[in-house]
C-alpha cells in the first residue's frame, strides 16, 4: 500500500511539473491587451482650435508599471487675448483594464482640478479611440477622441455635454497631432 501512494504521488509531482509551465505559457501567451493602443504610443506634438483659443503642445502614451497601465501626459499652451491671460494645461490619464477584462476604463487629472473618469472604446475597424466620460446629471459630461489618420497623424476633438444633457455635446477643442520624429 504504501509504494501505491509513493507511485501516486510521484505521477502528480510529474504532473504538476508538466501542466504548471504548460498553464502559464498559455496565459502568457494571448494577445497583447495592448496591442490596439499602439496606433497612439509615442510623443506627439500638435495645434489646435477652440473655446480656449489657438494654441499647440504634446502628449504622450507610454506603458507603465510592467505593461499593467498606460499614461497619457498632456501639456497645451495658449496664448494671452485681449479677454485672458495666457494659459497653460497640463493632464495626466491613466488608462487601465477593470476585473480583468480588456483595458476599457480611464481616470484623468488635471492642473484646474478636474478629475474626470472615462470608458475607452475602440471603433470597429480600430481607427478611432473615443473616451466617454460617466454620465451624472448634476455635471457636464466629457467625450475625447483619438481618430488615426495615417501612421504619423491624428486628429483629436474634445467635446462637452452640459449638466442634464449627457448626449448634447459640443465640440470644445479640435486639434491635430503628429508623431515625433515623423517625417
């Protein structure tokens, strides 16, 4: 009886040793959740028009902490009118998968002090990325799109929906970027 159990327990050990690495090669190797993100990695810099005026600056998307996040960082500058003085935006977002799902959530900080939280979706032909902030009836309601206009381009607009209105939006900024070092 007992080289019955040494037999058992040497047929699971060796089996333990086979399907362990096994498992973990097959869930290491699925596709890149990543993967339809990287039409906007990279620094990029742009121009563009809106309420606050003319103005330019760049942005970043960069993975981070080991592949399990990526961050945006923004900066745009505008110029002084005759109604404002000059004015400089800066944001960071972070973009991040939720219970293990693909990544689709976001949560945004800026210098004015807005902390807005977006769903990612990907258009179905992966060309546009749009961010669609959580609807609430006493605040407005934000949308930021990414749409790929070739391998060095996109374009950009960032559009508000007034408080009670979560699908009246407005365009507020439109805007051009290109991909550093492009030619």
């Amino acid at each position: 009886m007992g080289v019955r159990i040494i037999k058992k327990s040497t047929t699971l050990t060796v089996l333990s040793l086979i399907l362990v690495p096994l498992l973990h090669a097959q869930q290491t190797s699925t596709t890149n959740p990543w993967d339809g993100w990287q039409f906007l990695m990279g620094e990029w810099t742009g121009e563009g028009t809106g309420a606050p005026g003319e103005g330019s600056g760049g942005f970043s998307f960069a993975l981070d902490l080991q592949g399990k996040i990526l961050v945006r960082r923004n900066h745009a500058e505008y110029p002084a009118t005759k109604d404002r003085p000059a004015l400089s935006h800066q944001d960071l977002m972070v973009v991040y998968a939720e219970s293990g799902r693909e990544p689709n959530r976001a949560v945004y900080f800026d210098n004015e002090g807005h902390v807005i939280h977006y769903t990612a979706q990907f258009s179905d032909g992966g060309k546009t990325l749009t961010f669609l902030s959580d609807a609430a009836t006493s605040s407005p309601r934000f949308r930021l799109t990414y749409t790929k206009v070739d391998d060095s381009t996109v374009s950009i607009k960032f559009e508000i929906a007034p408080p009670g209105k979560p699908d009246a939006f407005a365009t507020y900024i439109q805007a051009s970027a290109h991909r550093k070092g492009a030619h």
